[in-house]
C-alpha cells in the first residue's frame, strides 16, 4: 500500500482526554483560575508523548469544564450520595466533570462511551476503589442527561 492511499489516522480523543485530566488538575490546583487556561494548554500540548492526540478536542474539553464547572459540579453534587465534593480527590472530581460535560455536549457520543472512558481515566489516574464511585455518578447524571439512551 502506498503512502497516499493508506488512511490517514485520527487524532485520538483518548489522549486528549488524558491531557485535559492533567490540564485541568493545574487549573484546579492553581485555584481554578480562567487566566492560566492558555498557559496549560500550551504546556499540555507540547508534550511529546500525546503526539496523535485531539488537539481541538483537548481545547474544547478544558474551556468548557473550566468554564461551567460550577454547574457540572452541582451535577455531580446531586448524584454523589453521603459524600461532599470537597472530600473527593482532584483527580477523580476532574475526570467526573470531564464525563459529565460529554454527557452535556456531545451527544453524538453514547453515554456507555462516556462511562468507559472515564473509567479508563480512573484506572490510569486513580486507585481501584474510585472505579465503583465514578461510574456509579456518571450512571445517575446520565440517567438524568440521557434519558433517551436508556429507554432503548
């Protein structure tokens, strides 16, 4: 197969995914201040490693959770029983903001999608116990957001 007609990839929203975790965990720890947003994001796609990545979707991720994070956490407030989100790691609140965000926006994206990916996030950025508790939240908004889906 020749170069031109083998297909071209793309880009990978896995990645970019992973990228706004760890963009959004600065901005997070930084106070969740909207002024340093460009600054990460230029560090996070610098990185060589995530070469392949969805740049234009790391972009949209990180300025609509940075964004609307207030709302995505009365979300996610609502759906996360006996615990306060100031007792929820980072980590874990950010990859829950992320889901619940796809959930809001993305539409053309199955909510199993949602949850799978942000369990995968989970297994590469959290321990094992945070697993059970992510998707049960992201379960309860999607019933919520997607009610649709599950009637089907």
């Amino acid at each position: 197969m020749s170069q031109s007609t083998k297909k071209k990839k793309s880009p990978n929203r896995h990645l970019a995914r992973e990228s706004a975790i760890e963009a959004l965990y600065a901005w997070h720890s930084g106070g969740n201040d909207a002024a340093m947003v460009p600054s990460i994001l230029a560090d996070r796609l610098k990185q060589e490693e995530k070469s392949g990545q969805d740049e234009d979707y790391l972009r949209e991720i990180v300025y609509g959770v940075s964004k609307s994070y207030e709302t995505l956490d009365e979300m996610i407030g609502k759906a996360v029983q006996g615990r306060s989100l100031r007792s929820v790691a980072h980590v874990e609140l950010n990859i829950l903001r992320i889901a619940v965000w796809e959930l809001q926006h993305r539409l053309e994206i199955p909510y199993r999608v949602i949850i799978n990916e942000a369990l995968e996030l989970t297994r590469a950025y959290a321990d094992e116990p945070s697993r059970g508790f992510i998707n049960g939240v992201i379960d309860k908004v999607a019933q919520t957001l997607r009610k649709s889906e599950f009637k089907q």
